[in-house]
C-alpha cells in the first residue's frame, strides 16, 4: 500500500510543486490542489450520495418483502431482484466504483502532503536521506530527555513519510548539527518553505 500510495503522489507532487512555485505557500498550493480535486470529484460524490439515498429508500421496501415472503428465502431474493431491475438499482454504482474513483486521489493527496521534501522542494532521496536520519536523532533524544518513548514511523506508520515532517519541525537542530554537510540550496529552499 505504501508503494501505491508513493506512486500516486509523484503526480500530485508535480502539480503541487507548481502550485507552490508560484505562490511560494504551502498551505495556500495544498488548499488550491484539495479545491481542484473536489471540483473534480464532485460529480462522483453527488452520485455517492444519490445512491446512498436510494439505498435508504430500497431498504424499506425490502423490509416490506421480508415481511410479506417471511421464511421463503427464495421468494425473497427474487422479489429483491425484480424490485432491483424495477428500480433501477445497482448496489456496485450505488456506493462502492465513486468510492473507488475517490480512493487514489485520496492516496496521493495524502502521499504528497507527508513529504513535502521530495515531492514539493524536489529535494534528492541522498539529501532527504541524511536529513531524516539526523532528525530522526533529534526526536529520539528529545524523547529521551522528555521520557517518553518514540512511536516508530510516528503518526503516519511510516518513518520516510514522518521524517520529512520532523525534517521540518527540527530544520534549526539538524542545520546546526550538520552545519555544511547540507548545500547551500537546499538550506535555503527548506527555510524559506512556507
């Protein structure tokens, strides 16, 4: 799954990264990228709804032939079937494909947004790489002193995906522990990141 979702965010990062080039925001690209994709998605999700309406309706008429067929199950599954063709009713197109539809553009929404270093800054994997490892020290001996333990991968089960975030939490700890080992480009790319 992790894979699915990495693959499905390098289209969204690119989109992203454009987003975030001309407005230098990060917040404000990620509400535009979330806007054009409701957009795009709002006619699978009205049709969601419909169905969800729909099967709200079929369901008090399926009581109705439970009650009327009482303990001939085969009676009742074909009236169920005769009501379904009458109705036009499909429960596949009801909830399930817009689901379905919705399901990689949430994945990559998600994929992106964790790792805003690859996928927005179009930082290399090498750089990324010692940044989260650095940052990884960081949250350990902060919990340490703290005495809590931390969670492995953190929120996101993943330790790629939450690195990227603590990259940006502790950008101050790691700079200073690194110092030269990180270009200059990338130091500025990551601090002026808004």
């Amino acid at each position: 799954m992790e894979a699915f979702r990495e693959i499905l965010a390098i289209p969204f990062g690119w989109i992203l990264s454009f987003l975030y080039m001309f407005s230098q925001n990060y917040l404000f690209s990620l509400l535009i990228l979330t806007l054009f994709f409701r957009i795009i998605l709002l006619p699978s999700s009205i049709k969601q709804q419909k169905g969800a309406a729909k099967q709200l309706r079929m369901q008090s008429k399926i009581s109705k032939i439970k009650e009327k067929y009482k303990g001939d199950n085969r009676r009742i599954q074909e009236e169920q079937q005769a009501l379904y063709q009458r109705e036009g009713y499909s429960a596949m197109t009801a909830g399930c494909a817009p689901m379905l539809i919705q399901l990689p553009v949430m994945l990559g929404l998600y994929g992106v947004i964790y790792t805003p270093l690859s996928n927005v800054l179009r930082i290399s994997g090498d750089i990324i790489d010692i940044l989260v490892e650095k940052a990884a020290e960081i949250v350990a001996k902060a919990a340490e002193i703290a005495g809590t333990a931390p969670s492995p991968g953190g929120l996101l089960g993943t330790a790629m995906a939450s690195g990227q975030i603590d990259v940006l939490r502790n950008f101050p700890d790691i700079l200073a522990a690194l110092g030269n080992a990180i270009p200059a480009n990338v130091v500025e790319e990551i601090e002026k990141f808004n």
